[in-house]
C-alpha cells in the first residue's frame, strides 16, 4: 500500500470514490480545481495503481484566529475496508495540520458511523458535542449586518462551495450568510447547531440533514 499526496492527476479517482462512497455524483474538475490551488490537502491511499482510499483536510479560523485543521473527507474502497488504511490516512492528515499550526483538528461525523469513530478514536479524537447539520442554498436577500458574535466562513471542499455559520446563529446571521454565499457565486449555506436549535434555520428555508457529533484533538 502506498500513501501520498494527491495532485491533479488524482481528481477522477477521488470523484469515484466519493460517488460509491456517498452515492452522489461529485464534479472531477472541480476536484482538479481544488488539488491544483491547495484549496484542500488530500493524503491518498493507492493499492499498485488503483486508488482505494482518500482523505481530505483544509483550515479554518474560529473567530478569535484560532488555527484548525478540518478533517473534512475520509472514505475508504468497500473491497479494502479492515485494513487500516482509514486509521493511516488521518494519520497523515493530522500530521499535514500540525505542519499548518493548526491548534485543534476536527471532524463531524455521522451518528451511527462506527468505522469513522474508531477510525478518529484510534487517532487520539474524543466525541463532543452532539448536533445537527442545517443546509440551505444561498439567497439574494437584503444586506443584513449580524451580531459581532457571529462567524461567517468561506470554505471551498471537495464537493461543494459554501458558507459556514458558526457562533451567533439568529435570523440576521443566517440571512447574512445566504446572502453572502449569493454574492460570491457559491452554491451551499451550512451550519451545525446543537439540538434543541432549529426554529430559525426552518423559518429561513433550511433543510435538515443529519444528527452528527463533533470529534476533536487539541495539540
């Protein structure tokens, strides 16, 4: 098995692998995009010539400047999984975050995902916070300043473009953020909110998607 990092070259097997792995299509060229700019840093797993694994990572900023490593993809081939090679591809992801300062390294994860929690769990993560991804699709709303608590996030990953929402998460963030996400020709508005918080996000054309919970590492 070898591991390394994935270039241009790589963008039609990880297209592949996200389609088998989640069931929807995913744009190669876009792919290409990202792994051509750095956008996201993805660690490869090649079984002689043929891709069976990928796992993909980039940085954020919370909004106090802290430094995190998103642990964003990780999917392994159906005919490879058991051996590891989930555990060694966050492995070196987590290495790539340290080598970008990142002070916390994270990832979201599907309950119920037992091979992804062993996965991070054998990496040193610990499950946190329990919660609920919202998604909407960006909007030509009004400009609507949000609370200096609110965080607003340009991400750019693997398989869509969009707006995170992070700390104040009232109807003026969320309107900011569609309409951001408009401006800027991006396609998705996410955020993750604890349970018990949902009125706005359903008020503002927010669908729901899963339950998750946050696994995390500090350094």
């Amino acid at each position: 098995m070898e591991f390394r990092l994935a270039n241009e070259t790589h963008a039609e097997g990880v297209a592949a692998l996200i389609s088998l792995t989640w069931g929807n299509a995913a744009d190669a060229q876009w792919i290409s995009t990202i792994l051509r700019h750095n956008t996201n840093i993805v660690w490869i797993a090649l079984d002689y010539d043929d891709m069976v694994g990928f796992c993909a990572g980039f940085v954020t900023t919370d909004r106090f400047g802290t430094l995190r490593w998103e642990i964003d993809l990780l999917a392994v081939h159906p005919s490879t999984r058991s051996r590891g090679i989930g555990r060694q591809l966050v492995s070196r992801s987590i290495q790539t975050g340290r080598d970008h300062n990142a002070v916390i390294q994270r990832a979201l994860i599907a309950i119920g995902n037992i091979a992804s929690e062993r996965c991070f769990a054998a990496n040193g993560f610990t499950a946190e916070q329990q919660c609920e991804l919202w998604v909407a699709a960006p909007s030509a709303r009004e400009i609507v300043q949000p609370a200096a608590a609110t965080h607003l996030i340009r991400v750019e990953t693997l398989t869509y473009r969009g707006i995170w929402v992070e700390g104040n998460m009232d109807a003026a963030a969320l309107k900011a953020a569609q309409e951001r996400a408009h401006a800027e020709g991006l396609n998705t508005v996410g955020m993750v909110i604890p349970t018990y918080v949902h009125n706005e996000a359903q008020s503002l054309g927010f669908t729901h998607i899963d339950s998750y919970q946050w696994w995390v590492l500090e350094h």
